[in-house]
C-alpha cells in the first residue's frame, strides 16, 4: 500500500467537495420526482433546479435565463460549435485556436468535413494568440470564433475581453471554453462581450457528467439534443437534478472563497516551480507565467519523458499527468506543446501539476523531495546526455 497520495492533476478533475456531495443527497434519496411533472412531489424539485441556475448564473454574472445545464464541457462546447454552424449558411467561417481542448478543435476540424471553412490560428513560443491576426482573419463568411478562457494543458490565461471586443467589432459571434477558468479566476459576463461560454462542473468540485452552456439573451442556435420542453427547448433531456444541484453549490462555493483559495494556491504553485527550477538543471517552463492560472504549472525536463516521470512519480503515489497523447497509443507531445515549439528535446519530458484547494505545503515539499531525484536517474538513462 501507497503511504500517501498527492493529487496534483486537478486540470484532469477536482475532487467532489463534501458541501456539494451534502447538497446532492437529498435529491439522490427523497426528492427523486421529475421536475416536468404536474404533481407536487415532481414539480417541487423544479424550484431546486432554478435555484441552481441562479448560483451558476451568480458565479458568472450572467442572468439565470442564460444558463443551460448539459451534461458535460464536452456537450456545452458541441451545443455553441455546432449549434450556430448549423443556425448559419453552408460554407460560414469559424475561427479558433490550435491549442484548444479536442472538444473544440475536433468539432471544429469536423464541421470542416461538411463544408464550413475553418481557421485555427498559431500561437506564439508563450501559447499566445497574436489578436492582429485574429482581426485580419475574420472575413464577411465568419460566424463564429471559439477561443478558450484558459489552456487546461498550460495553464495560459487569453485575453478574452480584448478578443471578445476584436471579435464584436467585426459583428460576429463569440464563444469561449472557459472549463478551466470558472472557479479559479474571475469571470464575468457584465463585464467581457462573450456571446457564449463553457463549463463543466468536475473541474471546480461538482462531480463530472454536468456542464452549463452560458447563451447570452438574443443569441440563437439550434440545440444539439432535440427532444422535450426542457431548458426552455434549447436542451431535450430530463435534468439530472442531484448533479445540477450539486453544481449550484459548487459554484456558490467557488464564489465564496475563489479569492483567498487562489491566492494559497498560487503560491503553493510558484513554491513547487522555484523548487524545480532551482534542483532540476534543465528544466523549463511551458506556457506564458504572467497570465496563467494560479494552480496550473507545465514544465519540461530536457530530455526525458514525461511518461517515465509519472510513473515514477506514481509509485510515490503523486498524481500528476503529461499533455501528451499516450493513453491513445502514441507517443507524441501534445498539440499544445508543439503548437508552441517547444523544441523536440523538451516537448518529450513535459509534466503538469496541477493544484486545488485540497493541496497543502506538505504535499509540494513531497514532490519537491523526490521529483530531482527522479529526473536525474532517468537523465543518466538518456542516451542525449552526458552528465
Ligand atoms: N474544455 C477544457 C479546456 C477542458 O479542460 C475539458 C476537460 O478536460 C473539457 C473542455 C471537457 O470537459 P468535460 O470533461 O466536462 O467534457
């Protein structure tokens, strides 16, 4: 048996917190009634459900009337892409990132298949987009640009208010996948143009499988699940009450403490990546470090790979995860990380730590106790160095 275990993979999924799974059981064991129904004991659940969507709603300032519950990120980015492809004409323009999540990206590469144009813009060595770019790239046949809050892989925060104000001038639509970013930093729909907005509620201690589309008032699209009268006809489905629930109270969570729990974990995270830098010769950051989320650190070891290192790192029982396709059988770095350039020789030994408001210092120095120790026996395996 493991001694411990350090969860460090919090972009992957969050730990669901004991107050949402408190929220949650009751709707799990008694007021388990469909909230279409005309009776009592179904209808009554129904004001639960609209209390949920004024504390999502809450989070983001949005109104109640603009939140659509899904079932996942995944679903929500689906619903924006395809939802105003298929309200637009054939052959419309969508513009995006190649560093965004393949929710977005391979949604978009698929409606390229069936005859919409699409524009996936570079990103600089920092994972930055260059908005003049952005600006020239937006032509008459553009619906729609999809460009994330925050990278799940980097970490790397856009500047989506001047985006959103680029993307607006030009008369177009505008979503962002903010899966990432809801719960760890503010965001704010009274304040950036986003037409339409993702999130998903494992990221931030709500359990997976619930995700909310953010559609802002006038914006039309055609739902991505026909079917009954729920979520005011943009969603067919029977609500998943307990989960909607409990993402309610997530996010009056995340509103409550977001500023005093990100502070803790910001410097929790620039802890761990001093410690790194200063015993791991070699070791590099990814990403753009003065706008990116405070829990989020990538780093590349110079010629070892990021797979050995969380195996390593597993034995230890610290959980940490690479960007890298691996679990589907290949071993190239990520998109994001070679979207970036980072050179061959590093993109390989990329690792992401990523922090929540369940880490704790003695975590970080568990990490920083054993990680060089693992870096330098797998540089000694290297057959590129010579130490
Ligand atoms: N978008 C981003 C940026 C993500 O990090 C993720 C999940 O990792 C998703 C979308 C998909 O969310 P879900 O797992 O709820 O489908």
């Amino acid at each position: 048996m493991r001694s411990r275990v350090v969860y460090l993979d919090n972009n992957a999924t969050t730990r669901v917190s004991p107050e949402v799974i408190q929220a949650m059981e009751p709707f799990l064991r008694d007021m388990w009634g469909n909230p279409s129904s005309i009776h009592t004991f179904g209808g009554q659940v129904r004001r639960h459900i609209e209390r949920a969507r004024e504390q999502v709603a809450e989070l983001i300032g949005a109104d109640p009337e603009e939140i659509i519950f899904t079932s996942c990120g995944t679903e929500s980015n689906n619903t924006a892409l395809k939802g105003i492809a298929l309200a637009s004409s054939p052959g419309s323009r969508i513009i995006t990132t190649a560093v965004e999540h393949p929710s977005v990206l391979n949604v978009c590469r698929y409606l390229g298949t069936t005859g919409f144009q699409v524009t996936e813009l570079p990103v600089d060595g920092q994972g930055r987009i260059d908005l003049d770019q952005l600006r020239e790239s937006i032509d008459e046949q553009t619906v729609l640009v999809s460009v994330m809050w925050a990278n799940n892989e980097t970490g790397v925060i856009f500047p989506v208010r001047e985006i959103a104000e680029v993307v607006k001038e030009k008369g177009v639509l505008f979503h962002t996948d903010a899966v990432q970013a809801v719960g760890k930093i503010p965001v704010d729909m009274r304040d950036v143009p986003v037409d339409l907005l993702s999130l998903s509620g494992h990221k931030l201690h709500a359990p997976k499988g619930i995700g909310v589309l953010y559609v802002r008032k006038g914006v039309k699209l055609v739902p991505l699940l026909h079917g009954g009268h729920q979520e005011k006809n943009r969603r067919g489905g029977t609500e998943n009450v307990p989960y909607i629930v409990g993402l309610g109270r997530a996010c009056e969570l995340a509103r409550e403490h977001m500023e005093e729990e990100q502070t803790r974990i910001a410097a929790l995270r620039d802890r761990l990546e001093k410690g790194i830098l200063e015993s791991c010769p070699g070791a590099r950051v990814n990403g753009d470090r003065a706008h990116r989320l405070p829990n989020t650190l990538n780093v590349s070891f110079e010629y070892v790979e990021g797979e050995s290192i969380l195996l390593l790192l597993d034995q230890l029982g610290i959980c940490a995860s690479t960007g890298s396709a691996c679990s589907s059988g290949s071993l190239e770095p990520s998109h994001v990380i070679q979207a970036m350039g980072v050179p061959f020789t590093a993109a390989h030994g990329s690792v992401r730590f990523s922090l929540s408001r369940d880490t704790t210092e003695e975590d970080i120095d568990y990490v920083l106790e054993h990680l060089p120790g693992i870096i330098r026996r797998l540089r000694q395996l290297s057959p590129f160095v010579k130490e």
